[in-house]
C-alpha cells in the first residue's frame, strides 16, 4: 500500500491545497517564491540527506552499528535521533563488489524521509520508476555510474511500509578519515544507488 496519492495528469488533494495556499501567500506578499524554492532545496539536498551520510559513515566505521544497521536499520537509524513519518520501516541495503542496490518507488515516490529529506523531482518521474526496474544499467550510466559487468545490479521498490537506504561502499584512500570527514563524502544519491560516494581528493 502507497500512502501517498498519485495521478499522472492531476494534482491530489493535498499539492492541489499546498499550490493553492502558496498562490495565495505569493499574490498577497507574504511569502517570496524564491525564498520557498530555497528552503525546498536546503531540504532537498542539505538537511535531509546529511542524516543519512551520518548513517553512512558510522556504519563505516564502526562495526557494530553496521551490524546493528544489517539486523534492525529502524532501531540504528533512530539510535542516532534520525526518527519520523516516511521513516518508520527502514532496510539497510550495502553495497558490495558483487552486488550494487538501486532504490526506486514504481507507484509513485516513497522515500525515507526522516535520513534523505525530500526526494529529488526525477525519483517521482514516471521515466525513473518503470526504467529503474527494467533497465537499470542504463539509468545507472545516465548517473554517469559505470560498474563492471560481473557486479549485479538489485532493484529495491520502496513501499509505505518499507523504505530503503543503500550504504555505499567506503572510497578507497579514506583510511585516516573520521566520520565526519567520511560523511563529507557521502551524497544524496549514493544512498539512492543512482550515484556513488566522492572520492577524498574530489571533494
Ligand atoms: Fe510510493
């Protein structure tokens, strides 16, 4: 079951309410467009997902928070404070030479809010949800992800009940390396498994 409403072609009730409150406070001065664009953004790419790079790199670093991340990622998760709607069902995917996971949501945009924040406009495209399940290792190239051919791809659809986060692999080079250095490197999209954590020296 999909706790959020979708239509291909109109708005549910709740973005038809939210554009709507928006319109009003825009035409009346009150709010500056711009401004919400921004809080948008800093949510979008800021906020939320430097909850799940703190996850990321402790399970880096500390194993037995990535054991407990492996057996209970809801618990571990909420033992770092990270707690809330969207949030509530977690599944910890690593990603190993072997295996890479990609998280999708075919019905419509589940997402673990509470460690990546809002989800990015292209996950709740119609093109990302059906080519992620059967094409996965092109829309991996389209992220300008290249794995080697041996490393199998496993698609996870994210559901009201189950939200995934992927743990990436730790960059080679990062030996020295605290969490919160680690965490640095850890992006949004890495823990979509559309992307790849950043290398020290590019960061
Ligand atoms: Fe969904």
């Amino acid at each position: 079951m999909h706790d959020e409403p979708h239509h291909e072609n109109e708005l549910d009730e709740m973005t038809a309410r939210v554009r709507a409150l928006e319109t009003i406070l825009v035409e009346k001065g009150i709010v500056d467009p711009a401004a919400v664009d921004a809080i948008i953004e800093t949510y979008e790419h800021k906020v939320g997902p430097r909850n799940g790079a703190a996850v990321v790199a402790r399970a880096w670093t500390d194993p037995d928070f990535a054991d407990h991340l492996r057996q209970d990622a809801t618990a571990a998760i909420a033992s770092m404070g990270f707690v809330g709607r969207q949030g509530e069902h977690m599944v910890a995917v690593f990603n190993t030479p072997e295996e890479h996971n990609l998280v999708v949501c075919t019905l419509c945009s589940c997402y673990p809010w509470p460690v990546l924040g809002l989800p990015p406009t292209w996950y709740k495209a119609p093109a990302y949800r059906s080519r992620a399940v059967r094409e996965p290792r092109a829309v991996l190239a389209e992220f300008g992800v290249t794995l080697p051919e041996t490393t199998r791809i496993r698609v996870w659809d994210s559901t009201a009940e189950i939200r995934y986060l992927v743990i990436p692999e730790r960059p080679p080079g990062t030996d020295g390396m605290d969490a919160e250095a680690l965490a640095d490197l850890v992006t949004r999209d890495s823990m979509i498994g559309c992307g790849l954590p950043r290398h020290p020296e590019t960061s």
